[in-house]
C-alpha cells in the first residue's frame, strides 16, 4: 500500500521535535551539536543555528566542565549513563540547572553519536530549595507553629510549640485547638477573633493561654488562613511566641517610667500628662482644675537627723495621707525630693479648693511613728487655678511654685493662692538675681562689723562681718533679701569668698594697730560647705599671706549644717578644726540641736538667738541659762545676739554669758568706724595702764 504523505514517519518525527516541550538535541562523537530542537535551543537562549556545529561544552560554566567533559568521556568509552543535574549557563551568563540523558546509538563505522534529553528544573530546585528552608525554620524556630484544618482541629506542631506548652504531636493530633483558650478572656473576645479571619484572613495579637502544666502564660499570637483554589477555609497557621516575661518587664519599665519608686505615686512625667488632660477638661467642661503644690517644711532637717530611710519611710506616709484627699478624678503626685502635687479636676467653686487644701494641711498635724520616733511635719501649699490664672500648662506649673515660696516665706504650714501680685514679686526677684550676678562683678557690696564686747571686762574683743548691697538704683538693699537668692542661685559661693577675704584684711589690720588677739566671725552659708572643699576655698591661703593663724578668725555656721551628714561637709568642718580656725553656732536653741555633734566637731562658741534675749522676762531667761550652763560645762563660750538694753547686759552677766553684741552697744559698722571705737579703747587702757604705774610708783 503506497503510504500517505502525511503520513511519512520522518516528517511527522520533525514536527514532533519541533513542538516537544522538551529539549532534544544530537552530539557527535567529538561533542559538537548536529541537531537541536527548538525547545533545546530555548533552554540556553541559543538560536537554532548557533547552536549547530557548537561544542555542548558551551553550555556548562567554566569550573564544571572538567567534570562534564569526564562524564563524556566516560559515555563514549563504556557507555555511561548520564542522566543527572548539571548546573548551567545560559548565553547571556545567567545560570540555571537542567536534568539531562543521553542514549547513544551508531552513526559511523566504529563511532557512536548520543542522543540527549535536556529539562529545564531551575525553578523546581528553587521550590525544593524553598521548602527544606521552611521546613529548618518550623523545625528550628523558637517560635511555636501549629496547623489546624478547617475545623480547627490540629495537624501539625513543630518541636517549639511542645517546648512552650509541653505538648507532644501524639497528644495533640486531632484535639481541637480550643482546647487552649484561657479563662482571662471572655466569649466576647474570641469572637472578635473569628470575625477578622473572616474578614481579614489574619489576625495578630496577644492573649493568655494554658500549658500542659496548667500554668497560664501570656503569648504574641498571628493566625492566618490558609485556603484552597475554590476559596475555602483549607487550613489555619497559628504562630505564637511566650511573652510573659517580657511584657512583665516592659510594665516595670513603663511603671518605673511614670510613677515613684518610694511612694508608689505618679512622679513628673506622670503628673505632666494628668496636668495637661486637667486643663484640657476645664477648657471643654468649664470647670476649675486646680493645682496644688505641696512641700514638706523641713524635712531635710528630718531627713538629716533620722536618716534617708527613715525620710523614706515619712515620705511613703505623707503619700498616704495625700491619697486620703484625693477624689475620683483627682491626682496624688511625687515631683521631687519632699515635693508633692494634688491636682483637683471638674471644680465648681473655689472654696472647695480652699476646703480640700486645709484638709491636707490637717493631714499633717498628726504624728509619723517611724520606728521609735514621733516625728512632727507641717507642710506649705501653693495654689494655681485653671482657667482664672492661666490656660498655660507651664504658666499653671510656675503660678503654684510663686504661690508655695510664698507660703513658705510666711512662716511655712499654711496655704497660699497665686494673685498677680505674686507674679510681680517673683518678676521682681529675678530681676534682683539678674543685679545680683553684675553686683558681684563690679563690687557694689561692703563689709561693716558690729562689734562683740566681753561682758566681763566690758571690751570689745570681736566682730562679725556683715555684707551690705549697695545697689546703684535700690540704694541700701537688706542682706534678708539678698542672701537667701544668693543661696538659691549659688552665687553665695563667690561672695561668700569676697566676704571672707575683706574680713581677713580688716582683722590683720586690727590686730597689728589696735588688738593682737582681736577676732573677726565671717557667716559661712552650707552652700558654701558642700560645694567646695576645704582647699578649693580660696580665702583660706589670705590668713597665710597676711601673717595671720586660724585663731585669727571664727566661722559662724547654722545647726542645721551640723546635721547634715554629707562627706563633703564634714570633711570642711574637720579641715577647719584641724587648721585652727574657731567654729561658732548661730542662732543656737532653734533649730534640731545634736550635743553629739558639738563634741564631735569641737564647736567653741554658740551664739543665743535674739529671740531669746528679747524674752529674759519670760521663759527666755530660763533658755538662756541652760544653754550657758550646757556651754559652759562643754567647755563652750557664749555670744548673746540682740542686746538692747543695759537690762538685758545685766541680766546675761549675772547668769554667767561670756560676750554679748547688740545695739546696746553698736550697729554693723564701717571697717574704718570700727577701728575708731578699737583705738578709742586702745587708748582708754593705755591712760588706765599709766595710771596704775603712776600709783605703783
């Protein structure tokens, strides 16, 4: 039968090769390519006519034909199979991998062509790759993987998940996956997580679930899911991680962040954000916020006396107390070392303010027992309002601080609203601090001395010195009012050290012209103390440069520094004694007196406060004497401060004080007016003396 012509066995094995998918390609004995399917040609980004007569080397890169080059050899010589992965280049040098093999059949007299079958499995690799990568990290992660089907039941978990929850896969298989849900969490909840994945396909979040031990622990979870062609639920991933221990340290940081590791309360950063929501409400609602600032009156001297722990200790039940006073709403803060803030929101009228604020005050008059001690506290409030001061939060914060100096400088344990008036002084006291830095620069200060005189022979035998202001503009301005600033603002440090040097120059004078053993007592503030130490003093060289000992001169300090226990100050106090340099108390019977400490730094003088002295009618006298008699049998002299009568004189010398200095007997002078009154007396002693030599005669 004569055959049809579509039907020729070789046209059709053409257009077979020519539409195969896969690369079918012939190789001569030498390597080179006779014949090559569209599809081969494709695979290698070659034409079909480049590839013709081309050497299959070609298609390997540079460090793998050594050994495909073997393998050929290997073929033509036993028949070797070849069927493998080979890596390979394509002509514009990307790289690829193939799967090959070859048969070989007969072509020429004792040689052998191959045919060879080439598919492209780049991507297939990259898949496989892919999937043993996600298979190390389910195996490896440290975070726990479980797959569920449809109906959440488990069908798989990876090594971590048994770590975390203590669950093998032989205990899980099957179970359905609620079986974790926490009772921390309501009906609510978990339906709010099957609405997303509804919605969403995923969801991430945190919620508390059950080990194997029963223990319950806070995870990180995601839930994805996982659906097939037809868009139906195939599959849920669940990944979670334990974030107990984290989100626990996360909290301490947030509290420790916002609130006072003492009292428990908000601290500064807290009490900024409750001020600022204060305000923002007063605005909407029109009511009051009020803010109340509260600060303990002496509680350094406590604090000092008692301990820091004991400080603690009161500071942790003032909170207490403050806590007792706060309404729903309302805010208890610590903003620093003995300072609080009440902060009062939705006020209607501004008595309730004043109410709620007398309130804290009677908090206070109760005793604190700490340990074995009573310890007595008052405290000072000052008042700002919002709306009636300021909308400003900064401006609230500032108007309250005005108003509690205020109440402080009037005599502490009482309340003060912020009024205008209030802001013009502190305006006024900036300024003056503003003076006082270019005061300091140009000098504009004198040092007089009011005169100490010897009760018992009735001569002067010391000064103190005293610093004056004399202010181009203000005229004489009252070291009452500028001391304290100097204190605040540190600029008590340099004209502490201004002072002191005046002070030697005037008392090397006196000593040579008039008196050898005459005195000068210079005011030494506990900044002063605690700032420098006792060789960074500077006036202390000029006792050396002007010939003069440590005997030449008293330090007058408060009993309050004696109390303070800081290395710094007590290093100076006993650098002082150790130099020589008397050591007197000021204004003695005030304050928290520590016999102790008289003893331990060798104190030499105290000096009875003038309110004393003024009261030698009343219980006065009998203060008076017990502090000479306590002096005295310590060794101690006694100065009474304020004498203004000859009454007064009499009455302190029959009960046996040392020395006295008043007005009885003359103002803060002039250095030059002092030196009058020393040479007026020089001169009284020397008629004295020739007198007694005349009748000795």
């Amino acid at each position: 039968m004569k055959q049809r012509p579509d039907r020729d066995p070789d046209r059709l094995m053409r257009a077979i090769l020519r539409r195969a998918p896969v690369g079918i390609a012939v190789i001569d004995y030498e390597g080179r390519h006779i014949s090559v399917n569209p599809a081969y040609a494709d695979i290698y980004g070659y034409t079909i006519s480049d590839m013709l007569g081309e050497s299959f080397l070609v298609l390997f890169p540079e460090e793998a034909r050594p050994s495909v080059l073997a393998r050929h050899q290997g073929f033509l010589d036993n028949g070797d199979q070849l069927g493998s992965e080979w890596p390979a280049i394509r002509r514009d040098g990307s790289r690829l991998t193939v799967w090959s093999n070859s048969v070989s059949f007969p072509s020429r007299p004792g040689l052998s062509d191959r045919l060879v079958y080439v598919l492209d499995i780049t991507n297939h690799k990259k898949a496989q790759e892919q999937e043993r990568i996600a298979n190390t990290v389910y195996q490896t992660t440290s975070e726990a993987i479980m797959v569920t089907d449809a109906d959440r039941r488990i069908v798989a978990i990876n090594p971590a998940f048994t770590r975390l929850t203590g669950w093998s896969f032989d205990e899980m298989e099957g179970r359905d996956a609620q079986m974790f849900r926490s009772d921390r969490h309501d009906d609510a909840f978990y339906g709010e997580i099957r609405r997303t994945l509804e919605e969403d396909g995923f969801w991430k979040g945190e919620l508390w679930d059950r080990r194997k031990d029963g223990e319950h622990y806070l995870r990180e979870t995601s839930i994805t899911v996982v659906r097939d062609v037809l868009d139906h639920v195939k599959n849920y991933v669940v990944v979670f991680s334990d974030i107990t221990e984290r989100k626990a340290a996360e909290d301490l940081i947030r509290w420790q962040a916002n609130y006072d590791s003492v009292t428990g309360l908000p601290n500064r950063h807290m009490f900024g954000k409750r001020l600022a929501q204060g305000v923002q409400q007063a605005t909407a609602d029109h009511t009051i916020t009020a803010l109340l600032m509260i600060d303990l009156d002496r509680f350094k001297e406590i604090n000092d006396t008692l301990g820091h722990s004991a400080g603690d200790r009161l500071l942790a039940e003032v909170s207490t107390r403050l806590k007792e006073c706060e309404r729903p709403g309302d805010t208890v803060a610590r903003i620093g070392g003995d300072e609080f803030a009440l902060i009062l929101t939705g006020i209607l009228d501004i008595d309730e303010v004043e109410t709620i604020a007398r309130e804290v005050l009677a908090r206070f008059e109760a005793p604190v027992e700490i340990g074995y001690e009573r310890v007595f506290s008052s405290a000072s409030i000052g008042i700002s309002l919002c709306p009636r001061d300021t909308q400003s939060l900064e401006e609230l914060i500032q108007n309250a601080d005005q108003a509690l100096y205020a109440a402080k400088a009037s005599g502490r344990n009482c309340l003060y609203f912020f009024t205008p008036a209030l802001q013009r002084a502190a305006n006024v006291r900036m300024r003056l601090a503003n003076d006082l830095r270019q005061a300091i620069a140009e000098r504009q200060f004198v040092v007089h001395y009011q005169p100490v005189v010897d009760l018992r022979t009735g001569q002067i035998v010391k000064a103190e010195a005293l610093v004056r202001w004399q202010h181009p503009t203000r005229g004489l301005v009252s070291p009452a009012t500028f001391i304290p600033l100097a204190e605040e603002t540190g600029l008590i440090v340099p004209l502490g050290d201004w002072i002191a040097r005046q002070a030697i120059v005037e008392v090397a004078r006196c000593r040579n012209m008039y008196a050898p053993d005459f005195q000068i007592a210079i005011n030494q503030s506990p900044t002063q103390f605690r700032t420098a130490a006792f060789s960074g003093l500077g006036w202390v060289a000029e006792l050396a440069r002007h010939g003069l000992t440590g005997k030449a001169i008293v330090l007058e300090i408060t009993e309050g520094l004696l109390l303070n226990a800081e290395p710094q100050v007590m290093a100076n106090l006993i650098a002082f004694r150790d130099a020589g340099i008397e050591m007197a108390v000021d204004d003695f019977g005030t304050g928290y007196s520590s016999l102790a400490y008289l003893r331990k730094f060798e104190i030499d003088t105290l000096k009875i406060d003038r309110s004393f002295v003024a009261d030698l009618d009343g219980v006065g006298l009998d203060i008076c004497e017990a502090i000479i008699v306590m002096a005295h049998r310590l060794g101690l002299e006694v100065v009474a401060e304020g004498v203004e009568t000859e009454q007064q004189r009499d009455v302190l010398a029959s009960i046996g004080c040392d020395h006295a200095q008043g007005f009885l007997y003359a103002p803060a002078l002039p250095g030059e007016a002092l030196e009058a009154l020393l040479r007026e007396q020089a001169a009284r002693s020397g008629e004295a003396d020739n007198r007694w030599k005349a009748s000795a005669e």
